[in-house]
C-alpha cells in the first residue's frame, strides 16, 4: 500500500483496542527479549520504522534516550506529532524515510515488514545504521508456504536477517493473547549487528 492509502487509516488507529492490544505486548516482548540479550532501553536511540501513530513510540518514550519514527503516511506522522507535541515528548522526532545519519541502538518495526516492497533489501538498508551490537526486532503476523494474505513466515525472516548479517538471530511467537473471540499470535525476528 501507498502513503495516501495508509493514510486512511489515521484518524482511528489510535482508538483500535486491537492495534492498542498489539501495541503493548509487542512491548512487553521487546523487554524480554533486550533482557535476555543483557540490553535495556535505557537511554537508547531507538528509530520506530513503520511508526504509524506511535502505538509503540509512545511505550518507549519514557525510558529511551529518543525515538525517531519513520512512516510514509504524513497523517500517520500527523497524529504521532500531535501526541508529542501535548504529551511534551521533546524526545520524540518524525520523518517520512529514514535519516542517513541513524547511530541507532535499537530499530522497532512492528506491523510493517511483510507490507514493503522490498522487504529483505530495507531490513539492510536500515540495520546498516545500527551501532555495532544495536538490536533489531519486528514484528508480524505468520504466514505459511504459499499464504496470499499479509504475514511473513518463519524462513522469510531468518533469511531476511542473515541476508543484513545480523546475528543472534532469534525467529519464534512473540506472544499469544486472547482478542474477542481470537488469538493474537503473531511472529517476532531479532538480531544484533555485530
Ligand atoms: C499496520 S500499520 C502499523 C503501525 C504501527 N507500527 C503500529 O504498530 O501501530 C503499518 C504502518 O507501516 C507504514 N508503512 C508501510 N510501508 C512503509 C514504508 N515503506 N516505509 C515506512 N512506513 C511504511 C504504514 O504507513 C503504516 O503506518
């Protein structure tokens, strides 16, 4: 999909319990998975690609050095600003593609991978401006061999992050939570730039 269509979206991301659900146990697994790598966001400098709203920007605020959020629907970035600007996020910058001057020590990319273009050649791009050991984590829903719909399978990713030269690749169920009458089961895929 293109910026303008994502742009649709804007105006009610924010109320959607579902995204909102989303949003806070793709952080509760991001947490995990910094502890187990020894990491914490402590004073991190985090880019959220594919940011949206800043359903998970707005997690990471408080304990983070600064987020940068990428999104190519100026009104996805319209509302994030918005928030920032009256929630007085002074940490919290936007911009419609990626800064050529990253240094990041983490990259967020939650619900975004399997819907660009180039998925395997942007999860390079983007993890080469990581800081050497910077994490990156995505999440997205699991396809199977041969899936139309949205969603990556567990291979897709694992090659995806070697292709970028990531190690400590970790593919597996970022977590499983009851949504009305589903579960949300989504996949995480996390590396560290060595
Ligand atoms: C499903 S939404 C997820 C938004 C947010 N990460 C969240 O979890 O609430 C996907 C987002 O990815 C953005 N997106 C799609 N393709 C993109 C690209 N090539 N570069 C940056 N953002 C993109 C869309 O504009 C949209 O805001």
């Amino acid at each position: 999909m293109s910026g303008d269509s994502w742009d649709d979206y804007a105006d009610g991301w924010d109320d959607d319990p579902a995204a909102r659900a989303y949003s806070r146990a793709a952080y509760a697994s991001l947490v995990q998975d910094l502890e187990q790598r020894g990491r914490s966001l402590d004073q991190m400098r985090v880019l959220d690609f594919g940011c949206g709203t800043g359903l998970l920007t707005e997690q990471l605020v408080d304990q983070a050095g600064s987020v940068h959020g990428v999104d190519i629907s100026p009104k996805m970035l319209a509302v994030l600003e918005e928030k920032a600007t009256r929630l007085g996020w002074t940490n919290v910058t936007t911009s419609t593609t990626v800064p050529p001057d990253g240094a990041w020590d983490l990259i967020v990319c939650s619900s975004v991978c399997s819907f660009l273009d180039d998925y395997p050649g942007t999860v390079s791009q983007i993890t080469a401006q990581l800081n050497p050991g910077g994490v990156f984590i995505q999440w997205d829903w699991e396809a199977t061999e041969g899936d139309e719909g949205h969603g990556l399978t567990r291979t897709q990713i694992d090659e995806a992050l070697r292709s970028a030269g990531l190690l400590d690749i970790d593919v597996r169920t970022a977590f499983s939570i009851p949504f009305e009458d589903q579960m949300m089961e989504p996949l995480a895929g996390s590396g560290i730039r060595r």
